[in-house]
C-alpha cells in the first residue's frame, strides 16, 4: 500500500530530527513542512491533530484516510509507517 507521508516540524525542534532520523533508518521517503518557514500550514495541521506542537506526522493512506502521530511516539509511528 503507497503512503505519503508528511512530517510538520521547525527550526529548533529536537524531536523533529530524531523523528527524520528514524524513518530514514527505516528507509522511509517522507516530505517536509517547516512550520517556521511556512506559518499558514500550521492552521491546517492543528485541524487535522488538534495539537500546537511538534512534530506531527501525517500519513496519507491509498485509500485516502489519515493517521495522525503526534511527538516523538516510535510505537505509533511504526504501526502505521
């Protein structure tokens, strides 16, 4: 199944790059946003997790749903990665 995954993360955040870290550990292709560079995306992700932290990792499914992690959650992350 083809997933595209998003991680929403900015400039300082630590969790950010260990989250980056471990997907590329797992040879997972993801994009980036960086909240700080690009402020008008951090409406859309609070509406999708209802959270102001970071990260958030988004991942789109094939069949158009969405699972939604939020901070530094490996578990999460590696059930649905």
């Amino acid at each position: 199944m083809s997933k595209k995954i998003t991680v929403f993360t900015t400039n300082t955040c630590a969790y950010c790059a260990m989250v980056k870290k471990w997907l590329d550990s797992k040879g997972v292709k993801y994009n980036v946003v960086n909240l700080d560079e690009n402020p008008e995306k951090q409406k859309e992700i609070y509406e999708k997790s209802g959270a102001l932290t970071v990260p958030v990792t988004l991942i789109e499914k094939e069949d158009s749903t969405e699972e939604v992690v939020i901070g530094y959650n490996l578990a999460r992350l590696a059930s649905v990665v």
